[in-house]
C-alpha cells in the first residue's frame, strides 16, 4: 500500500485489502479484489477505470450495499478509525447518511416514482434526526435551495418524472448531504447530462465540499472530471487498483501501463490531435476467466513472459505513488 500524504492527522476513511466477491454457479466473480486506500478531510479521491472494473461495485462495499449473492469476505473499512464491516446491520445503518452518503448514478430509478422529491427528502432527514415532520419538511426546502433548484418551495411537492435529469441528481445530492455526511461517493454524477449540466453538477459538489468539509471519493470514466477535480487518483482495472498517485503525478507521468494507454486515448481541445485517437486493444477480461500472471498483460504493448506468471501487488515505487507491474 502507498504510503499515507504526510499529515498531522490520521485519513478520515482508510480502506484495507477490500475483496467482495459473487459465488456463481460457473465460478467465483472477484468484484473488488484487494483494494486498498485512504482519504484525508476535505480531499477528492477520484476512482477511475472502464466500465466493470469494479468502482461501482467498491463504492457499494464501502456502504455495505452489495446486492445478493455477492458479499464482502475480506478487509476494512476504517471511517475515523472505526471499522465498518464489523459493525452490526442496524450500527451500519445509523452510518450511513451520516458518516458515509452516497450519490447513486441513476437519479431516476433511485427516487420513489410516487412520493414528492421534498417527502423523499425529508424522509432522510427523520432517518437519522429526530425532528417533527414540519422542521423535516422545512429542512427539506433549505436543501433544495442549497443544491440550486429554483422555487424550492414549490418544486419539493413535484414528483421526480416533472424535473429534469439535471435537477434529479440535485435532488439526490440533497438527499445526500441532508445529514451532513463526513465521506460522500458520487457514483458517475454526470452520465447522461449535457455538458452544460455537467459542469454544473460538478461545480456544485466542489462547492458543497468545501462549505460543509466533506471528503470526496469521485467515480468516474473521465480523466478529463479527475483533472479538474480530484486530489488523488486510483487507477483501477479488473477489480483492483493498479495505480495510485497524486493527480498531477498520473498526468504528468503515469508508471502502469494501462494508465498511460487511457491518457492517450482521451482526445485533446487547443492542442494537435494528429489522425484517430489511439485505443486500448482487446477488452476488459472475464472476471471469470482472468489471465494468470497480470490481469492487463493480454492487452499490454510491455508486456513479457514473466507478466504470465508473476501477479504484481500494488507497491511503492516512488515516495507517495504506487503501481501494480513489475515493469515498472
């Protein structure tokens, strides 16, 4: 594991070797496979990879949402020192909202269709404060204010299908932040936004994280979000991290591999862009059937016959950044 940023306090949330795994009839599927991390306050963890490499299914296991059959078999989840996986269901469930909240990537499917946005809200609310159902609704109101829905009086007695997909995802980020959480995860907060929107969303969280302190663990497929925002990044692939660096360090110069083959395939605004873009060849493997040695090999211009059989860890290869591949 990378050694932690020099501090004069411990990481808010420190993650240890978490492994989530779904027990199939055809095999054993290693969703999150080893990952390891932490966060300081107010910092932006940008967790970045192809889609099935295993981010949503991590950010899931940090909340203790993971769907069935899958389940967590192995690690830690360390918020402020306590571990969240030893906790009892109903511990955890105090935890969440408060201590770790999370915004889903799909606005439309995790609102109730047939409440209004502000009893959704203030629902939350009452989950985990003790407030009459008048100060709830209130509260409710002042969240949609926050999060820069116009008339927010008005609006919290619409149904979610009367707003935009825009305003969806600030009503879930209201819902998010309506028991000021230490740790948010935005799971992909801007897919199927306009790129207007887009930033907007974004603007809004590094806003919200700053006004209220909250430490940010940022999912996405786009560099181009982590370059603006991201403090960290961890680079995953397969189910585990395979890179982890400061944001300035991965774009100036990536260690692995597959780091550097995303960067040359992001496309460039104001400077040449010279014939097609490159890609990274093959696909994502089979969970299933992973390669032995290093899962990214079959897809690596580098590789060599020792990356058949040597399965790297995620080590320290210079002060503060680790990478997973023994050609570095």
């Amino acid at each position: 594991m990378i050694a932690a940023r020099p501090s004069a306090s411990p990481p808010l949330l420190e993650v240890c070797d978490l492994r989530t795994v779904f027990p199939l009839d055809e095999g054993v599927v290693r969703a999150v496979d080893g990952v390891s991390f932490a966060l300081e306050r107010g910092r932006v963890l940008g967790l970045v990879g192809e889609s099935g490499c295993g981010k949503t299914m991590t950010a899931l296991s940090l909340m203790r949402l993971v769907p069935p059959p899958g389940r967590i078999v192995a690690g830690q989840v360390r918020l402020e020192g306590r571990d969240l996986l030893g906790l009892a269901e109903r511990e955890m469930r105090a935890v969440r909202g408060a201590g770790l909240a999370m915004i889903f990537q799909e606005p439309m499917t995790s609102l109730n269709p047939v409440f209004t946005i502000g009893s959704q809200i203030a629902e939350a609310i009452r989950l985990h404060r003790r407030v009459p159902r008048r100060a709830a609704w209130a509260r409710a109101v002042e969240l949609l204010d926050e999060v820069g829905i116009p008339e927010p009086q008005r609006r919290a007695r619409d149904y979610p299908h009367r707003l935009s997909g825009g305003m969806r995802q600030r009503v879930m980020i209201a819902i998010a932040i309506s028991c000021e959480p230490r740790v948010l995860i935005a799971d992909e907060p801007t897919t199927a936004l306009d790129v207007t929107i887009q930033a907007e969303i974004l603007d809004l969280l590094r806003t919200l994280r700053e006004r209220h302190g909250m430490a940010l663990v940022l999912i996405t497929h786009d560099l181009g979000v982590v370059a603006e925002q991201a403090d960290e990044v961890a680079i995953m692939y397969a189910g585990r991290i395979v890179e982890y660096a400061t944001v300035l360090d991965v774009f100036e110069r990536p260690l692995h591999p597959y780091t550097q083959a995303l960067l040359r395939s992001m496309p460039t605004l104001g400077g040449e862009q010279r014939g097609r873009l490159e890609t990274i060849p093959g696909q994502v493997p089979d969970l299933l059937h992973l390669p032995s040695g290093c899962h990214f090999r079959d897809r690596c211009p580098k590789a060599i016959g020792a990356c058949a059989e040597e399965d790297p860890p995620l080590e320290e290869k210079e002060r503060h950044r680790a990478a997973a591949c023994i050609r570095v």
